[in-house]
C-alpha cells in the first residue's frame, strides 16, 4: 500500500527548529547531532511498539479502540511518513473501520468524519465513505448522525471540525464550505468555542481542545488570516500558562489539550507559540530513563509523569495527540517540521556583461539627504 501522496513541510529558520528540537545554537559543543531528533526517535519507536505488541491497541475495556488506533497512527505519520510500520497497522485497523462508524442503520457520523480524514492521510479514498459524509451535511452545515439516512441528532463541535478538515481534504467543496460556515457560527466573541453544536450557541463554556480543531479546520477552509480564524488562535493564547502548557475547562494542564493546540499553531505558521507548547510537550514525555514500555510517550502531566511506571491506557491517548503536536503535525494535511536547509541560499553572482556600464561603488553613490 502506497500511503502519504506526499509530505509537506514547514520550513522554519534554522533557529526555530533548533529550539522545536531542543538543541542549543548558543552552546553546540554540548549537544550531539544525533540528540537533535531522539526524542522524536523515541516518540515514533514508542507507537511502533505498541502496533508491533498490540496488532490493534486497545482501550481501557481491553478491547480495540478503532480511534485511539486512528490518533496513534496520524501521529506516527507525523513523526515519521517512512516507518514500516504503518500499513501493517492499518491492514489492521481496516477491516474496522465500517463498524467503528455505524451500527445497523445507523451512522455515526463523527466517527464517519475522522475515519475519511484519517483514510486521506493514507491516500486512501472510499467513495461511499465519502457520499455518507456528504450526506451527513445539513442544508444549514451542521452535521448530523443518520438513521436510515434521515437526520438525526447534531454532533458536537469538535467533531463538526473533523467534518470540515475531511470533506476539505477529499475535494467535496460544497459540502464543506458549508460545514465551516457553520462551524464559524459557534465562535463565540471571545474566539472560543463550546463544546455542544447550537445553532445559537450560549457560549457559556468554551473550551481549548474543541477551539483548537475548529482553528485547524476553519484555517484550511479560509486561512489563519481570516479574522474568525484569527479569533480562534487568539483565544488559544490565552489557554496557555507560563509552562507553555494549554489548560483544559475539564481537567487542567495536560498534554492531550497541548498537542491539540500547537497542532494548531503549527498549522496557522505560529512559530513562537508552536515552541512554547512543544516546551510543555517535551517536559511530559518519558525519556530512556523511563521504564522500557513507556519511553517516548507522554504523560497526561508533570504529576503523571513523575508518578507513572508502567503502560497505561492515559498514556496512549495522551501520546496520540500530544505526539502529533511534538512533531508539528496537525490534522489538515499532517504537515511538519523538516529540519531544513538554509532557507536563504548564496545569491548567484552574475557575469558581468561587457556592453551595460558597471555601476559606481557603494563609495561613489551620493549619501541621500537626512530628511529625504
């Protein structure tokens, strides 16, 4: 199986990505080159252990979590489009998929919205997949469950983001312009976005992890510069605390809240508060001190990271999307961060053409007045 039509990369300055890798441009006698990428070596050996161990990872009930399989499986994209282990983990994951997303006659179309974006990330595409979404899609935007193809009740907003990130990444233009135009309907006035799709939302309560979505798909569909765009990574700003770490309504400062939102700088080219949350996430990850099952995830938080010994199914949801942000990865089209070449090469220095007059030295050009 061919997957990934083609990684694209942001190509920040050499000193960004310095500081995205936790190398030191002041001090590089201390650091080794190959340090420069192990904790990304780590996170992607981390996820390749658990397909490798699991087949398909499992959820706290001890059966298979087709989308915890999904989130582990983008983000080891993320962190390494190369790795063998990829289609073998989605051979797996495969045959699931259909049950994951309905039951009989009924269609679960949250579900049904991230297993499309997750199958483009492959370069996978099922038509009838795809024609469910699209249907799935209200006169208004909003998306719906279906039973027997009838509408039924709304999803939420963070899962109406995954339906406008899908049908964008698979060509369905019409439909998922006017999800995101719905989903611009839930930005509340201070740039957040609540968690229950309203079609006049209360705006009482928002939250970071469904704002970071909606950031991410609404900067696909319009761009980071649209002003509700904009809106919503000015509210993530302000979710973020001294550490770099994003806070959640629900249950504080934690990695999985984190990765969502530097996924969405990252995205929206945020260079300084894309590093300040990967600073977070590279404080809650397990080093190669950790216990051999745990090194290169991450911890829900500080407290878990110093608490925790041993495997755990909060650690394997934390991974899922703290490593995508870590890498720099987002949900749009897993861009990330290469570590680049000089982004400004030697100019050419041209042949001098016999027949054009050189031009005077920069001695012999006349210094321009002061108020010109």
């Amino acid at each position: 199986m061919a997957h990934l039509r083609g990684k694209r990369t942001i190509r920040w300055s050499a000193a960004t990505v310095a500081l995205a890798t936790g190398v030191s441009l002041l001090a590089p006698q201390v650091v080794a080159a190959q340090d420069a990428s192990s904790d990304i070596q780590l996170a992607t050996q981390f996820i390749e252990k658990e397909f490798a161990t699991n087949s398909l990872i499992p959820g706290p009930a001890g059966t298979p979590d087709i989308g915890l399989n999904q989130d582990l499986l983008l983000s080891l994209i993320a962190l390494d489009p190369d790795s063998p282990k990829i289609d073998a983990a989605y051979t797996a994951i495969a045959p699931e998929l259909e049950g994951y997303f309905s039951s009989s006659d009924h269609i679960f179309s949250d579900r049904l919205a991230k297993t499309v974006a997750f199958q483009d990330a492959l370069g996978i595409r099922n038509d009838d997949f795809i024609a469910q979404l699209v249907s799935a899609v209200q006169e208004n935007g909003q998306i719906k469950n279906l039973n027997n193809g009838e509408a039924t009740t709304a999803i939420n907003n963070f899962s109406q983001a995954w339906g406008v990130l899908a049908l964008h990444r698979v060509g369905e233009t019409e439909a998922a312009e006017r999800a995101a135009d719905f989903l611009e309907t839930q930005v509340c006035s201070n740039g957040g976005v609540q968690l229950a799709s309203a079609i006049e939302p209360k705006c009482k309560t928002t939250d970071s992890d469904v704002t970071a979505m909606a950031a991410q798909a609404l900067t696909l569909a319009n761009g980071a510069q649209d002003p509700t765009t904009q809106a919503t990574l000015d509210y993530l700003v302000t979710t973020m605390d001294e550490t770099g770490g994003v806070k959640n309504a629900w249950t504080g400062v934690n990695s999985n809240s984190t990765g969502l939102v530097g996924s969405a700088f990252a995205l929206a080219g945020d260079e300084e508060n894309y590093l300040k949350a990967r600073e977070y996430l590279a404080s809650v990850q397990f080093g190669e001190d950790s216990e051999p099952s745990i090194q290169g995830g991450f911890a829900f938080t500080v407290k878990a990271k110093e608490t925790t010994t041993a495997i755990s199914d909060q650690i394997r949801r934390a991974t899922g999307q703290a490593a995508l942000g870590f890498a720099g990865g987002n949900y749009a089209e897993l861009i990330t961060i290469a570590n680049p070449v000089d982004p400004t090469p030697d100019p050419e220095i041209p042949t001098p053409d016999p027949e054009i007059p050189t031009p005077p030295a920069d001695s012999e050009i006349p210094t321009p007045p002061a108020d010109s």
